[in-house]
C-alpha cells in the first residue's frame, strides 16, 4: 500500500515537472502589440488570447508542445517550446485577398488585378456527402448564378441562369473548362422518358481543388461564342510536399425523401368518386359502372398510400482514397485518387453504382520546358425506372394510382401486373421492367510549356472528352394485354472531343511600375457524336432482355453529328503600380455550324479597374483596407444550335414507286448567324479591417439578340417552319456577396452571404407575336420569359344564381357561358375565370399571363464555426418572387385520368351555397374547372437549410499514437429543413428549357441525407 502511494506521488510529480506555463507578447511587424490574437497547443485542448498589451500566458503538456499564433488579417505561425518559457512573437500581414490568385481564361491572375466579376468556391465548400455534386456545391454559393436541380435522381441534370436567361431557344448550358480543356456540358437522356442527366456527375468532387466562374463579358469573352451562359473554370488538386500524404474518406448516409404528397386513402377516394358520376350523371353525361367504387371487391378493397409502397430509406455510401506529393528536388508532383458510389436510390428496385479515377502530374523536362499530364475515368451503371416526368413517370403514375388497388392477388398472392386489365401497377412496373443506364468517360489533357526567354512563354496543349454511354429500357409481357407485344429499346450514343491550344504568353514589368501581360492564342476544337436507335420485339422470354433475344428489329436508326471550332484571341493585361488596370480582349471564332458567309465571329471586350486605396490621398487603411472600382463592356456568344440547322436535313423515305427515297425534311437558312450577348458590368471590391471583412457588389446589363427561333412558314412550302435569327431580350441586376469574421476568441465565426438580384424581359420576337411551345409556358414581348399562360381564376361560384354577367333591360340576369355565346351556363360548384377582355364568354380570348418562374431574390448564407478541434457549419439557399406551376395537382384533380385525387378535395365544393376554393368533381369535367388556371400556380419562394454538419479533429497525440497525421469525424445533413408554401414534393422544378422552367411534372422528389463520415490522413 505505502509504496503503491509512492509511485503514484512520483507520477504525479513527474507530470506536474512536464506542464508548463509559457508567455509572452505578440507584435506586428511594425512593432505595435497585437490584442486578441489565439495562442492555441497544436492538436490540444489549452487555448489562450493575447491582452490589450499583446500579452498572453498558457498552460502547455510538455516541452514538445508546438503553439499556434493566429489573428485576422495576419498570416498563422507556429512555435515550438523548446524554445524557452518566454516566447515573444511577431506577425506578419497577410496578402489582401485582393491578390490572391484566380484562375482565369488560359492562365491565371491576381484578384486585385481582376476588372471582371468572377467568382470562387473552394474545396472545403464542395459537397462531400454521397450524394453531392458540383451542381449542388455551386447552388447559393456564387452571387449572380441560379442552379436549379432537375430532380433528386443520381447524376441528375441541372439548369444554370447566369445573371439571367440568355437564350430561349439555342444551348442554355454554359461552358465548362476542367484544367483548361473545354468538355462536353450538353445533357443527355434515357431511351425510355428523356430524364436529363447531368455530365458533370462523371467528376469526383473530391479531387476538385476549386471552381472560378466568369460572370460577365470582360473575363468570358475570352472564350467568345460558347460564353453568354457564362463560363465554369474547375481546377483538379494537385501534389505537394516531399513526403507522400495518403488521404482516405468515407461516408455513409440515411437517405429518404423529405416529405410526402397529401392525397385520398380509400374510403375518401371512394366518395370523390361517387360524387363525380352522380354529377355527371345529372348533367346528362352517361359513365359506366366501374368496380374501384366496391369496396367488398377483393381486389379494390384497399387503403393504400402508393407512396409508402414506392419510397423507401436507404443506405448510401462514398469512398475516396487518394495519394499526393512530390520529389525531393521538387521537380515533380503528382495527385491519385480513386473513388467509389454505392447509391441505393429511394425508389424501390433502383441501384446506382459509379467507380472514378484521377491522376494529375507536373514535372520538370529541363530548366525551360515543364510538363503537365491529368487525366480523369468514370464508370457508373444506373438500374432506374423512369421518372423524366409526365404521364410515363413511374411518379406520376403511383401519385395517381387509385389507394383502393391491391397491389397482391389476394389469391395467389402474386403482384398484380395490370390493375383493371388495363393500368400498369407501378410496383411490377418496378420490379419486371428492366431500364438502365451504362456510362463511362474519359477526359485528360498533355501540356507543354517552353520559356523561351525571360517572362515569354509558349504553351501548347492537347485535350481529350471521351464518352460512351448506353441505354436500355424492356417491356415484359405481363404488362400487354395480348402477351405478345414485348419490347426491347436500345440506345448507344458515343461523343468524342478533341482540342489543341496554343498560346504565348509574355509578361514583363518596365520601370518597375508598368506591368504588362500579352497573351497571343489559338485553339482548334473538334466534337462528333455517333448514336443508334435500336427497338427489337418478339422475344422468346422475358428473361432475356437484350436486344440478341428480339425476334425481329422492328426499328432502326443511326445519326452521326460533327463539328469543328477554329479560334484566334489575344489579350492584354497592362496596371500602373497595380493601381490603374486595364484589360483588353479579342476573339474570333469560326464555326462549321454556320454558312460561310456566316462562319466568323468576333467577341471584343473592355474593362478597366482603379484601386483608389493605392492612391496618396487614402493615408488611413484601419477601416478601408482595400478597394477597387471596376467596369467593363464584351460581346459573348451562343452557337449551341443544331451542326445542320443552317445548310437543312434529309431524310430517307420507306418507298417512292417502290424504290427507296431521300427527301428534304427541314428548309436550310444560309443567313442563321450566331445569337449575341452584350453586357455592361459596373462593380467594386472592397476589404475592411485588414481582410477581416470584404464585400463584392456589381450591376449588371445584359443585351441578348439575334435569337434562334423556328419562324412560321406557308404551308404551300410543304414545311412547318425554318430557323430563323429574330428575337431578343434583356437582363439587368446586382450581385453582392459579403463575407467576413464575425467573432476570433476561443470560437471563430465565419460568414459568407450571397445575394442576386436580377429583371428579365423579351424586347422582340418574330413578328411580334407570342411564341407558346407547350401548354403551360409563353414568350411575350414586355415580359419576363417563361411566363405561365392560362385563365385568372376568381374563385368558385358558391351557388348557381352568383353566375351574373350582366342584366337585361328587364333586369334579367345574364351569365358567363363557356366556350361561345350559346355555350353551356356555368354553375355552383363550376370553377369563375376572369373574363379578360368583357364579351360574358370563357375562352381562348381570356388566357393571359398568370405567374412567372423567375425568381426576385435568390442567394445563400453560409457560417463556419471553430471551437478547439470542432468545428460546426450551417448552410441556408433561397429564392424569393417566383411561381411554380403544379401539374401533377391539376394532373390528379382534373380528371384527365382516372385517378387518385390531391387531398384539396376534402374542401371541394358539394351543394348549393358552399363556399371553397375547389370546384366540384365531375367526371370527364365538361365545363373544364380544371383547365391551365392560377389555381395550380403556386408560390415557390422558400428558404432552406441546405447543409448542417459537426465535425471533430482527433487530438494529435491520438493520431500519433495511431501512426497516421490526422483524422476527422463528422455527421451532417442535407435538405433538412425547407420553409415554403409550395405543396408538391419540391418548390425547386425544372423541366430543362427556358420555356417549360418552374413546371411541376412530378419528376423525381429532392432527397433529405443523414451522414456520417471518416477522414483520415496518412
């Protein structure tokens, strides 16, 4: 006993002889005591803050503690204890954030030499989850840019509005550069529902070290007739530090949907039901007996919520493993990451699996001449169902199924392929059909760079986008009615890119304040895509679902697609003292898109900068740190039309005479130029506080013109129309992003706020008329693009008498009639439309302008928080203003089908008198209450809690113990909370083009993650 309680007196001892007390003062390089800096122990619990004298004293383990000094403004240093007990320390300032480096076009440049508007997310910004992606990384983070998702499928497309809509019809993507090479951006498709899917979700986020976007004219006129959507510049890690650092992550999630659809259960839809046929049956419309309303039939006796049936939770997981470093005479370095998701979509009977590989090389050849060599492989195999939207979505088709369906043969216990003989079950739609998507791609690029003499530089570069993507969707025979009608279609399409850049660079400084940067450039890009169309039927068993089981190919097709890019630019980069900035641009393009008359193009911009702050007059810099005025003026382009839309297509008849045939299928238009877009840029760069708060705020003026369109033609033409360069529209608005350090004591509070703000109209179309390509959407002059047209709805007429269009002489009251002026008499219960233009009739004279999907307001708010080894961030996006148009609500209370009804049809109207916002059900609706009304638009502002995650660095003495460098747990989460009235899935729609954006067809839900995850350095 007496000497266990030495030894533990002697342990004791020891470790008090091992802590110590170090302390000290912090100066600035000018001598000044810096108060409120953190005096940290390196991967320990001990903090401490200097006084208002620069002061500090800290507890430390042991004298191989290591202590860490940081302050805003100033750059972090680090201090060993071995030093002594008296530790006095100087910091330096850092560089303004002005003058850190962005990537720009064909090169890179310092932010305070910048006089275009760009703007940057880093890695630790980009979604990590497993079921991130750039799309998502970028949503709310760049001021000026609406990212709206197409769905919440894996790899799902996505819609960018950069500072506005710039076409309507022509490519609305915007140009993507991955380490300098332009790579192919345009969406593709399913062979079964044309779901767009995103080429972008072939990158791993994780070997992405940050994105540059180019917002206005000045810095993406440089990439001229691609460049009026904007330009996306990703930069890939690379290697460094002698020693090799391998980096392994995991991450597992809990995914489900966020919420869930009100609709009718049973014994609600079997009333609704009742009442329609018995209301049109007294309206003299004759309806035959239907089974679903018998709820002793075994087979419609259920209360099913098709939703529960169809969604399910589900695990996801992500893995990255990757390898970085460099030589001993830092010659060489070199990044290798290989990836792998496993994602288990929400739908039942759906998989998603993708394996992705990087490699990234810079070396030195000789003392003149480095090299570079990147290249990226993906590969992933989608088993999916269709959910592109419309009627043939697999969510479509459960949010309608009648909840009076057993989905089981109650005798057999079998799964009921066809409910009534004739309506595909969705779940055997889930488990018999076979649709999926096979994809792999590869993209590198092998550069070269000579220094020719001092400061004058010529690189040259060859890139690569290699695609080949795969497509098949089987139809068994359970779901035809004769059995026979099996069906196999197979879709392979492959794209090929080729590019060659060269340029010379020359850059010098004369006097030692003039500092000029020449940039002399050629590129030549070459893209082909081959594709067939397959359909085969007549197959043996439905176990083989190939197309080598089709008895008989019953349809064929092959499209071959090239064209060529021949480009020329230059730029000059000149600043006095960094003080007073300007930067010129030039490029031609020529395209074999267009005739030859029409083939060239060229894209000049403008823009000067002024760092007031540099000037004599501006002495105290405590507040104002830092600042720049800049403006600029360019012309982009947009050549995203068809390879053949200016010389027309061809297409083979079956037989003429009997012999086989070539007809002309679309008129040529040799005249079909480019579409343009002028922008104006006005903007400022302001740091406050020595880099502890900075602010960005731009107006911006867009001028779009020359759009294509499909212009009407005679019919004697025998042709429905031609394209045609006729329209134009404009944007103007602000950007604003403010970022800073709220609070640096022992917690650090970080924020960064996005704001966007942005007005759209049409100035011109052909011939002034609206251009309406669906039912839903329009083009007006005047107003913004993509309107919602159809009928103002007024409410619901509570009683027949409240229908008065006016009164006779002898007081006798007239109604509104539908259609004409003999058309049927609305009544109680019949939906009011405001009658726009007087004459007592509802028709086509009446629709007008009832909502728009462009939003008044959209941004994001992110906060960082630091305290010791945690570290806690909240991620909130928005979008103020702007309308959704719900076609899957109109689409289940409209009758269209027979189908289950949204739950609006508790408060429908039933007798004389009441008084709702929902008109009465009657089968096949023959006065149209639920025609394309403002009843379906809705509301889509919202406010989202985007990403919430908590994370915990391992104390160091942990980590080496375990022999590795460092290791981080986390848990997060995604689309946790969204406030908003909007009553479908998501208030975040989009249907891909200009002119069907914000319209609800019941694509694919938004996903709610639950993470967990792992990193670990080695």
């Amino acid at each position: 006993m007496g000497l266990s309680l030495l030894i533990a007196l002697i342990s004791i001892d020891s470790l008090m002889a091992q802590e110590m007390v170090i302390m000290g003062v912090v100066k600035d390089v000018g001598g000044e005591t810096l108060p409120g800096v953190s005096v940290k122990v390196k991967g320990g619990s001990s903090s401490s803050q200097t006084g208002i004298n620069g002061a500090y004293t800290i507890k430390v383990p042991n004298k191989e503690s290591i202590l860490i000094f940081s302050f805003v403004g100033f750059t972090d240093i680090e201090k060993s204890v071995s030093l002594g007990t008296v530790i006095n320390v100087t910091l330096e300032e850092k560089l303004s954030s002005l003058n850190e480096v962005v990537v720009v076009g064909y090169g890179t440049q310092k932010r305070s030499e910048v006089t275009g508007s760009i703007g940057s997310i880093k890695a630790d910004q980009i979604d990590q989850f497993s079921g991130g992606s750039l799309n998502t990384s970028l949503q709310g983070k760049i001021a000026g840019l609406q990212i709206t998702t197409e769905s919440g499928e894996p790899g799902s497309g996505a819609t960018f509005n950069l500072r506005g809509v710039s076409s309507i019809n022509g490519d609305s993507s915007p140009l993507i550069i991955i380490d300098g090479v332009p790579v192919n951006n345009d969406t593709y498709s399913s062979a079964s529902d044309g779901a767009g899917f995103s080429p972008l979700a072939d990158i791993n986020p994780s070997d992405i070290a940050s994105i540059e976007v180019l917002k206005d004219a000045a810095t993406a006129s440089i990439y001229g007739s691609r460049a009026s959507n904007g330009v996306v510049l990703i930069t890939t890690k690379t290697g460094a530090g002698t020693v090799p650092t391998i980096n392994f992550s995991i991450n597992s999630s809990i995914v489900g949907i966020s919420r869930k659809i009100g609709i009718l259960n049973g014994p609600q839809f079997r009333d609704a039901f009742i009442e329609s046929i018995f209301n049109a049956s007294a309206a003299g419309i004759s309806t035959s007996k239907v089974s679903v309303i018998d709820s002793l039939h075994p087979y419609y006796s259920q209360t099913q919520n098709w939703q529960d049936i169809m969604y399910r939770n589900s695990l996801q997981y992500k893995a990255d493993l990757s390898v970085s470093g460099a030589s001993k005479d830092k010659n060489m370095n070199y990044f290798i990451s290989v990836g792998y998701k496993d994602l288990k979509p929400v739908i039942v009977e759906t998989g998603y699996k993708q394996f992705t590989s990087a490699a990234r090389v810079n070396y030195n050849i000789t003392d003149k001449i480095k090299g570079s060599t990147n290249f990226n492989i993906s590969n992933y195999t989608y088993d999916r169902l269709n959910t592109g939207g419309g009627t043939g979505s697999v969510i479509f088709r459960y949010l309608i199924t009648l909840p009076v369906y057993n989905p089981y043969d109650p005798i057999t216990g079998q799964i009921i392929p066809l409910f009534e003989g004739t309506k595909i079950s969705p779940l055997a739609q889930a488990i018999y059909t076979e649709n999926a998507i096979n994809r792999s791609r590869l993209y590198g690029k092998q550069e070269l760079t000579f220094n020719i003499i001092k400061g004058l530089d010529f690189k040259t570069s060859v890139g690569l986008d290699y695609s080949n993507t795969e497509t098949n969707y089987f139809t068994p025979s359970i779901f035809q009615t004769d059995g026979k009608n099996v069906y196999t279609d197979y879709r392979p399409v492959v794209n090929n890119s080729f590019t060659n850049n060269n340029t010379l660079t020359y850059q010098r400084t004369f006097n030692k304040n003039h500092n000029v940067n020449i940039l002399l450039g050629q590129e030549y890009q070459t893209y082909k895509s081959s594709s067939y169309n397959f359909r085969g039927t007549d197959f043996i068993d439905d176990n083989i679902t190939s197309l080598a089981g089709a008895g008989n190919i019953t349809s064929f097709g092959h499209g071959e697609s090239e064209n060529r890019l021949l480009s020329f630019f230059t730029r000059l980069n000149y600043n006095y003292k960094s003080k007073y900035i300007v930067s010129l641009l030039m490029r031609q393009d020529g395209s074999s898109r267009f005739s030859a008359d029409n083939r060239l193009a060229y894209f000049p911009s403008i823009s000067t900068g002024w760092r007031f702050t540099e000037e004599a007059f501006f002495k105290n810099k405590n507040f104002l740190t830092d600042g720049k005025l800049r403006i600029g003026y360019g012309i982009t382009g947009n050549q995203g039309i068809g390879d053949f839309a200016a010389i027309g297509a061809f297409t083979k008849q079956s037989t003429y005479l009997g012999q086989s045939s070539i007809v002309q299928s679309a008129l040529d238009n040799p005249n079909l130029k480019w579409e343009t877009t002028k922008q104006l840029d006005i903007g400022t760069d302001l740091q406050f506080f020595k880099g502890r708060v900075n602010l960005t705020v731009d107006y911006y003026s867009k001028n779009s013109e020359d759009l294509l369109f499909n212009v009407q033609v005679p019919s004697q033409t025998g042709f429905g129309s031609i394209p045609y360069n006729f329209g134009s529209l404009e944007n103007h608005g602000f950007d604003f992003q403010l970022d800073g350090i709220v609070l640096q004591k022992a917690v650090t509070w970080n924020s960064i706020i996005t704001f966007g703000l942005n007005r759209n109209k049409v100035t011109s179309l052909p011939n002034g008329d609206d251009y309406r390509p669906n039912s839903t959407s329009l083009a007006r002059v005047g107003v913004p693009v993509g309107v919602f047209y159809g009928y103002k709805s007024l409410g619901v007429y509570a009683k027949d008498a409240d229908n008065v269009y006016k009164t006779d002489a002898n007081g006798a009251a007239i109604p509104y009639r539908k259609g004409s002026a003999n058309g049927a008499i609305y009544k109680g219960g019949d939906e009011i439309y405001e009658d726009l233009n007087g004459d007592g009739v509802i028709n086509n004279l009446d629709l007008q302008v009832i909502g728009n999907p462009t939003p008044s307001y959209f941004g994001g708010w992110q906060n960082t928080f630091t305290y010791k080894n945690w570290n806690f961030s909240a991620f909130f996006n928005y979008t103020i203003g702007n309308d959704v148009f719900n076609s899957i609500r109109r689409a289940q209370d409209g009758y269209q089908f027979d189908a289950n009804f949204s739950t609006d049809q508790l408060r429908r109207w039933r007798t004389q008198g009441d008084v709702t916002d929902i008109p009465r059900l009657v089968k096949t609706d023959p006065m149209e209450n639920y025609a394309i009304s403002s009843r379906f638009v809705e509301d889509a502002s919202f406010i989202r809690l985007q990403t919430v995650s908590l994370g915990y660095n391992l104390p160091s003495k942990l980590t080496s113990r375990l022999g590795i460098k460092g290791a981080n747990i986390g848990v997060s989460g995604q689309n946790l909370i969204t406030w908003g009235s909007y009553s479908g899935y998501d208030p975040e729609v989009s249907s891909g083009g200009t002119l069907s954006a914000g319209v609800d067809n019941g694509s694919f839900p938004k996903l709610r993650f639950y993470n967990l995850s792992l990193n670990v350095k080695l």
